[in-house]
C-alpha cells in the first residue's frame, strides 16, 4: 500500500463550500420527500390505491439514493477536514482531477473502484 499522502484543507474550501451546500439541498429534500410518503390520502378507487402504491414506492427509492449521496457528500466532507480528500482509500493513490470533478465524493481511484465493482474481473498484464 501506498504512503498515506495528506492534502492541505485550503486546497479544497471552494469544494468544501459545494459539498456543503449540496448537503442541506439533500437534507432539505428528504424532509419533504418524507413528509409526501407519510401522508395520508383518502383513496376513491383500487386505481387509485395501486397508483399511490407505487407512487410511495418510487418516492422511497428516491429518498434511499438521495440519503446514501448524503453520506457520501458527508464523508468527503470529513475527509477533507482531516487532509484525506482526493486518495484512494484502496491504494492510497491520488484520485484523477477528473474523477474528484465528476464525482466528488468518490472515495477510490478509478482503478480500484472498478476492482470493487467487478472482484472476479480478470486483470490483463500490461
């Protein structure tokens, strides 16, 4: 495994301010997403029943993806409080710029991701 590599904190404030605000945005959205599931409509038909099902369904699944990119917006949050945002937490390499900008709470290098992602991948030798 690599050397542990630290950023220093300022490099990433702009970021930090981003992740910051996309975190009460998501907050925020999942309070009123809970709010929808939980109220209670007087239904007039079986049509209508089953459309609501599902309409709860979807909005649960929705609040599920949204709650997991907020602990992933919080835990790069933390990593970047603690100098630790932009390695890999596999290899302990530098994430591409690319990666960070396109996903920036990614946690893994490309590389290892696509490990974690397929286990049982053969790797080609290079």
């Amino acid at each position: 495994m690599a050397t542990m590599i630290r950023t220093p904190r300022n490099k990433f404030s702009a970021l930090e301010r981003e992740l910051a605000s996309q975190r009460m945005e998501l907050r925020q959205r999942i309070d009123r997403h809970r709010m929808d599931v939980v109220r209670d409509r007087e239904l007039d038909d079986e049509t209508a029943a089953a459309v609501e099902s599902v309409s709860r369904d979807m909005l649960a699944a929705m609040i599920e993806r949204e709650r997991r990119t907020l602990t992933e917006i919080e835990s790069a949050l933390v990593r970047i409080q603690k100098g630790e945002y932009g390695i890999c937490d596999s290899c302990g390499a530098a994430i591409a710029k690319a990666r960070l900008e396109a996903l920036p709470w990614a946690r893994r290098c490309i590389h290892c991701a696509e490990r974690a992602l397929n286990p049982n991948a053969l790797r080609v030798a290079s």
